[in-house]
C-alpha cells in the first residue's frame, strides 16, 4: 500500500517523484530530470544537482528552491510552480495524509510524550485550520481559492490511486452517531478486524461513529483477539466527537500508543463535513473539499464490494450513488453490496426495497444481499463476490 520509487517512464506514474529520497533516486538512476514530475519536494538542497541536469519538460509542483536554481530551470524548459504561502495545507501534495499530521501537536505519535499530546486543543491543528481557512473562501468567489482546492482534491486522487494499486478494498459506509461504547460500535469494529485479516483493505469515510468503528478493527487486525475487547473498553470514556474533539482524538491516540503498528486502513474524508473530523485509526487519509468527488471516489475504488451499515441520509445516499454503476455497468462488473440490520433497511429506512427492485432481471441481482446481523456481512460479501 506504498507508492514506489519513480521508474523509467513506461506508464503516467513513473516520473512521479514525491519524496527527496525519490528524487536522489531518480538522478541517480537516470542522470537527467526531463520530463519528471516533482511534488512538494523541499530542493533548497539540491540546487547543484538541478542547475547541472536537463530538466527539459519537468514540472515542480509546490518544491521549494533556491532562486538560482529556479531560474536554471525554467531557462532550461522546465514549468515551476512555487510553493503557495500562508496556507493551512500543500495544494501540491504527492501523498496522501496521515492522522498524526491532521492532528499535529494534539495527536502526537508513538514514543511522543503525554505532554506533548495535551500541548494544543483541536482547534489549533492542521485539520481544523484547513476547515477554518475552507469556511472562509468557499463562498467568496474568488477562483484562486476554488482553483487551490481543485488542485488539492486532484493530487490526493493521484496519491490515493497509487496507494491502492491492486488492493482488494472494502467500503464500509455507516452514520457518524454512532458512539464508542455501544454494541453496535463494537460490532462494526468486529467487521473491520475480519475484514483485514481476510486480507482485504478497508475504506471507510473517515470520520466518527461507524467509520472510526471500521477503521479501529481494521488496525486491531494486527494484533491478539485480546486488544480489541480493551480497546473499545478504553476508547468508551470518551464516546463521541462531542462536545469535545480534543478528548475523543486523545483517547484514540492513547489507544494507538499502546499498540502501535496496527494494520493498514483507509479513512476518505472531506472538509465539507467540517463538524465530523477524521478519525486515527485510518492510517490513511485522503481528505477533499468537494464532497462529492470524496463520495464517488470511496464508492469507485472499493472494487471488492461495500458494506453499508445502518445510517441516516448520507449512507442512504452512498447505498445508491453505489447502485447507480452497478445498474449500468459504468465500471465494468457489478460489486457486491450487503446491507445490514434487515428492520433499519426494510421500516426505518426502507432503501432495500428499491434496491431490490433496482436489481431485478440485471447482473447486479446477484450482487446484492440484506442480513439481519453485522457479524454475517463478511461470508455474504464472499458469496456475492465468487
């Protein structure tokens, strides 16, 4: 789940360079910089590297520079363009982020201090500013900051495509409410664990409630059927994301600083949302402005199916934009869609229905499966996907 090293150009990622380490790499191997592409790379300290090669067609996105060396460049045939200043995120980013970087001085890390962790509020992290900085342009007009954004959503596409290249990912959709401490939370937990150890990736949206649920299993995966118990016992003296975001991130940190090095785990979320912040367990995070391309995106890449929990209008949402290309085999065959908590789905919200319907006499008939209980998505996700 790591992008590699950048190759001879055979394909649209080979020349992509997005760490400092590639980049030595990349000179190293191929003795020129023609037709590279260069992300957020700090090159302040390589100024004699790139006065000296071609850099004929490469373009450097969001690298800092000498200015002699940017002048070479350019005079050379190369496009530049600079880092963007006083911004609260890196529009030019090659990877996708990580928990312990949204949450910068809160979440610290493994190995960090308790002092550290408890040096900032929630307000104060990246995260939270980058919605700040979102709340204040989103509705201004001004096409520089739209442009940001679409440049920022662009790059963590590329990233997260790369990062997925030929995983089996899970989607695992449910509602935000759904608090730590309830069986229903460890439930969806329970999933996420069985889910990896099955050997799939797991993606959820990334936020609160049944998504945190998802990607805390999934990060349990890696451990004894013990850690799991203990970790949600742990994780239920904070339950939710209100009324305090620094305390409910604390208490995940707390739990990752205990068993650090969990599975790998997917978390899509989006500043839209900018009540919901992203949860730790993902261990990536690809988070967007525009939420729909974060909606269409998650639902796109879980190629090995999705399992929709009970949810409230945006899982309902997420049950039919993923319905919508199965029923036109837009993306090629159907996958499977398992709905859980037959009531929830058939009364309260009653989605299956329709989808039913939807399905009838078309390849996506045998996709789709209702179950009563959270515990049965896995085997019928199997089923549906032989």
């Amino acid at each position: 789940m790591h992008p590699t090293p950048a190759q001879p150009l055979d394909g649209s990622h080979d020349r992509e360079i997005e760490s400092l380490e590639e980049f030595d790499e990349a000179v190293s191997a191929h003795g020129t910089l023609a037709h590279f592409r260069v992300q957020a790379v700090d090159l302040t300290d390589r100024t004699g590297v790139l006065v000296a090669l071609d850099t004929t067609g490469a373009v450097f996105l969001g690298c800092p520079m000498d200015p002699e060396a940017v002048a070479r460049v350019r005079a050379a045939g190369a496009l530049v363009f600079p880092p963007v200043p006083e911004l609260p995120f890196d529009p030019y980013r090659g990877l996708v982020y990580g928990p312990d970087e949204l949450f910068d001085g809160l979440g610290g890390g493994a190995g960090e201090g308790e002092g550290t962790r408890k040096d900032i509020g929630y307000e104060a992290t990246p995260d939270a500013r980058a919605y700040a900085w979102f709340q204040r342009t989103k509705a201004d007009g001004d096409v520089y900051a739209s442009m940001l954004r679409a440049i920022h959503d662009d790059a963590v596409s590329d990233a997260l495509d790369e990062l997925l290249d030929g995983a089996r990912v899970v989607g695992v959709m449910g509602g935000h409410a759904m608090e730590r401490g309830t069986q229903e939370y460890a439930g969806a937990a329970r999933l996420g664990r069985e889910l990896a150890r099955s050997g799939f990736t797991v993606a959820t949206g990334g936020g609160p409630g049944a998504m945190e649920a998802a990607n805390l299993g999934a990060y349990a995966a890696a451990f004894d059927d013990g850690m799991l118990p203990e970790a949600l016992r742990l994780l239920a003296k904070a339950p939710s994301f209100r009324p305090s975001v620094t305390g409910w991130a604390r208490a995940a940190f707390d739990v990752r600083d205990r068993w650090p090095g969990g599975t790998h785990s997917v978390g899509i979320p989006t500043w839209f949302y900018g009540h919901e912040p992203p949860n730790v367990f993902a261990t990536h995070i690809a988070k967007y402005f525009a939420n729909a391309t974060r909606e269409d995106g998650l639902l796109a890449r879980s190629n090995a199916g999705v399992v929709f929990l009970p949810g409230a209008a945006g899982t309902v949402q997420e049950i039919f934009d993923n319905a919508t290309p199965n029923y036109y085999e837009s993306r090629g065959e159907p996958t499977p869609m398992v709905l859980v908590d037959r009531a929830h789905w058939t009364e309260r919200l009653p989605a299956w229905p329709l989808l039913r319907s939807l399905a009838r006499e078309r390849s996506m008939e045998d996709r789709i499966a209702l179950v009563d209980r959270i515990e049965e998505a896995p085997e019928a996700l199997k089923r549906l996907g032989d």
